[in-house]
C-alpha cells in the first residue's frame, strides 16, 4: 500500500489516538481488525509508555493522532521515545472520513476508532511524523507566538483607527495609515485627544514627533494641525475615547517591541541552521519565510518534488461542474500557500533559473 510512513508494511498493530487536555481515548487494532486495546488514558507519560509497551508485544506499533502538536505533543515524544511509529490524519481528511461511518455521535471513542480503522485501511491519507530537531522544535514555537503576535497587532491597530474615525476623521486620515510608527504611537500617549494636540500646538507637537521621526515630524505635526482644523464639533463619546487610546497606544507599542524581539531570536536560530545558506540564497526568502519553510517543511516527508509542490499550494486544482462551474484555484497548507510562490516569482522577475527551487531539497 502507498502511504508516506516509513515500513508501514512492517506493522502489526495501529493505535489510533483520539488526543485531549487532560485525558486521550486510544484503540489499537492488529492487521486483522481484531481490537487488542480500548479504553480512555490520562495524559501521563508513565502510562502511556505502559500502553505502548503491552501493544509492541504485538509487534511493531503504528500510532496515529489527529493533533501532532499542543495536547498531542506529549504522546508523540513517549511513542517516538519508544521506537514506536507516528503517523498523523489531518482534521479535514478525518472528518469526511468520519461521515462514512454510520452514526452521528461525536464521542473520544468512536473518534479513535476511525482514526484506527483508517490508519490501517488507508495508509495514503496518513501524514508521517519525524523526529524534529531542537532548532525546528523551538522555530515552530517562536512562529506560533510571532503569528499570536502579528495577529495582536492587527487588532489593536484597528481598535485605535476605528475610534480616530468616531471620534474625528480627518485626524485619523492623517494619524490612522501611521499607526504603526512609533512616533505616533508616542503621541497618542501623550495627547490622546484631539483638544490636547490643539492645546500642544504645532511647535510642541513636532518637537515631540521629532524624538521618533527626526525627518518628517515637523510635517507630521502640520498635517495634524490642518486635520484638527477641519473639525470645530465634539463628537458624543471624545471623553471616553481619551482615555481608551494610550491605552491601546501603549498596549501596540509593546506587541511591536515584543514582536521585534522574537524577530531577532528566529534570525538566531535560523542562522545556525545548515540548511539557512541554501535558503537565503532564494530571491524572495528573508528570516521568517526560511523560519517557515524549516517548519513547515524539513519535519514531513516528500517522496519527489511533486508531492511537495500541491502541498504549498503551487498547483492548480481544476474544478468544474456542467458549464456552470469552470476555474482553477490553488489550496495548499496556509502557511506556505503565499510565501513560496512569492519566492517563485522574485526568481521570474530577476531572471534566475527555474531549477533554483531545488536548493530547497
């Protein structure tokens, strides 16, 4: 059978796992369908590993979860630890799996035994797990926090626009596509409303812009002169934004310098990895898009090109139905869908070779 588990040929038991906070229901299955193991365990490694060793007197064990990582990161480490192998069904695969199975009961146990079932009648829609290396293992951690980060963010940066535009949209046509500056950011702390900054005046007003935008400050602090001037009426609700915005000033400032730092100790991990000289060599690949790809990457397995290229969203998929539905559309996993093919393209706008792509093996 085609699968991309290393000697799953070799198998003679398949424990699937259906993973949870503080408990997992496991089923293992022999080659035959016979069920050799059912019942729910604590998330302990202890046991787990006692789980494994009364299952390897079967033979050789195939565990199968539907989460590699968070909860289910503690049961991957103990069956790896054990000489046990890992193999992984993706959330979209087990659920359409799922309902060709009789029944609409979602429990831990019948989720564990399609994942068991699965596993040994349909090795192809398997993921295989491999070891990962400490530098992966701690990029993977650091990009989770950089994307809680990113998205932290974002979410600010709206909060303070969207109360500028409540509160006097013209000031936030000039302070709103800036936000992010620390010079802005600064001044919002300091004169949170707009009957501050027009009591500061310009002068003060661009000497303050100044410590952070010593090029444009003094223009700065002129647009937001002009901005406070289009505007003679208090909105209802200028009071409350006044104390709210250096709030959410401070609260962006800090995500950003907490942002920056993670940037810098990914920038360290990626330099010491050997594959960094082969990936920062790619027009288009800085610190975080290596950081991915390593991530993403480095820990599955590939058997040819061909198989990593739908899997980062390179390939079309056709999708048509009569006359009415006629398009191509790419899918691939989120965090590679648009970085690789902005690589592909930095190479097409220089003129690089085509097989640069080949670096990445």
């Amino acid at each position: 059978m085609v699968s991309s588990i290393d000697r799953y040929d070799e198998v003679d038991v398949f424990n699937g796992l259906d993973v949870g906070k503080g408990a997992h229901h496991a089923i293992a299955l022999d080659r035959a369908g016979k069920c050799l193991f059912d019942r729910a365990l604590p998330n302990d490694e202890a046991r787990l590993r006692a789980v494994l060793t009364q299952l390897q007197q079967h033979g050789l064990v195939l565990l199968v979860v539907d989460q590699p990582a968070t909860i289910g990161a503690l049961p991957v480490a103990v069956a790896q630890a054990e000489g046990a192998l890992v193999g992984y069904l993706p959330g979209l695969a087990m659920r359409r799996i799922a309902d060709l199975h009789p029944g609409e009961a979602k429990t831990d146990a019948r989720d564990a035994a399609i994942i068991a079932e699965t596993a040994r009648t349909m090795p192809h829609t398997l993921r295989s797990i491999q070891v990962a290396d400490e530098q992966v293992a701690e990029l993977s951690m650091l990009c989770g926090f950089d994307d809680d980060l990113a998205g932290q963010i974002v979410q600010v940066s709206n909060r303070i626009r969207g109360l500028l535009t409540q509160i006097h949209p013209a000031l936030e046509r000039v302070l709103g596509p800036r936000v992010d500056h620390p010079a802005i950011l600064d001044v919002l702390q300091r004169y949170p409303s707009p009957a501050a900054m027009r009591a500061a005046g310009e002068k003060r007003l661009g000497n303050r812009l100044l410590k952070n935008a010593p090029r444009k400050g003094r223009t700065r602090a002129t647009e937001i002169m002009t901005a406070l001037g289009e505007q003679t009426v208090v909105v209802t609700g200028t009071d409350a934004a006044a104390l709210v915005l250096p709030r959410l000033a401070e609260q962006l400032a800090a995500l950003r310098r907490q942002r920056a730092e993670i940037a810098v100790e990914v920038e360290k991990i990626v330099d010491q990895h050997p594959l960094h000289p082969v990936l920062t060599s790619m027009p288009g690949v800085g610190v975080r898009t290596a950081a991915r790809l390593l991530t993403e990457v480095t820990t599955k397995t590939f058997p040819t090109a061909g198989h990593l290229a739908p899997y980062a969203g390179l390939v079309p998929v056709t999708r048509r139905s009569g006359s009415s539905i006629r398009r191509q559309s790419q899918q691939g996993i989120a965090a590679c869908h648009w970085k690789v093919p902005a690589c592909i393209a930095a190479q097409t706008t220089q003129r690089l070779p085509r097989n640069l792509l080949a670096r990445l093996k």
